[in-house]
C-alpha cells in the first residue's frame, strides 16, 4: 500500500497523521469531510483510507458504508481512526465496512501496524 487518503475535519489531525505516514513511506492526500473523501477515492483511487467519524455533513460511519456497499469502492479498506472509544462505537465501525478501529490521538506503532497487516491479507497484484 503506497497512496493513502486521510478523511478528517481536523487540520491538526490531517497534519499528524500525514507526518507520520509520509515519514514511513506512504503518499499522502487528505479530504475535509465525507463528500471530498468520495469525490477523491473516485480520482485518486487510494489503496487505505484513514477515516474519522465525528466530521460535519456525512459523518465517517456514513461514508464508510457508502464505500462498502459501492461495487467500484469495496475493495478499498478502511481505517477508522476516532475519538469516539466506546466499544459499541468500534463494533458499529466494523459492521460499516471499516477493517479497524483506532482510538485518537492515534498511536504511530499501531497505525503502522495496522497498515502493515492490511497489506498483508491484500491480494497480489496481477502482473
């Protein structure tokens, strides 16, 4: 996995998170809200979106299902990366669609973590 979308409202957050991946390898885009997120996985194609929940307009549970149940989007996995830590939140995110969950202020290891067992189970690439 090399181009990465991060979905969140937050600028503080879009900066630590891009930083961290940038850091580690990984091309970076971001988008403010669900709308933009759509708009750019369409284009840009990402292989990980980064997404948070609590944005205004769609929230991130909302997209989250839209890009699962979307045939040309499925494919793509999704982090959840949210302040919002109660278990029925991370079950919720998980039945949306997402492949994880991680509570913010996200912790680097794990996030790298979590990438790095995505792109473990991901299928090669046809030649």
């Amino acid at each position: 996995m090399h181009k990465i979308l991060i979905v969140d409202d937050s600028p503080t957050e879009r900066f630590y998170l891009t930083d961290i991946l940038v850091r580690a390898g990984f091309a970076v885009s971001t988008a403010v809200n669900g709308e933009e997120a759509i708009d750019k996985i369409r284009a840009e194609r990402p292989q990980l979106i980064l997404m948070d929940v609590v944005m205004p307009g769609a929230n991130g549970f909302q997209v989250t299902r839209a890009i699962a149940r979307d045939p040309e989007l499925s494919g793509i996995p999704v982090i959840i990366c949210s302040s919002k830590n109660q278990e029925t939140d991370r079950i919720w995110g998980m039945r949306q669609g997402a492949r994880d969950y991680l509570i913010k202020p996200v912790d680097p290891a794990l996030l790298l973590d979590a990438i790095a067992t995505l792109d473990a189970q991901a299928p090669a690439a046809a030649a």
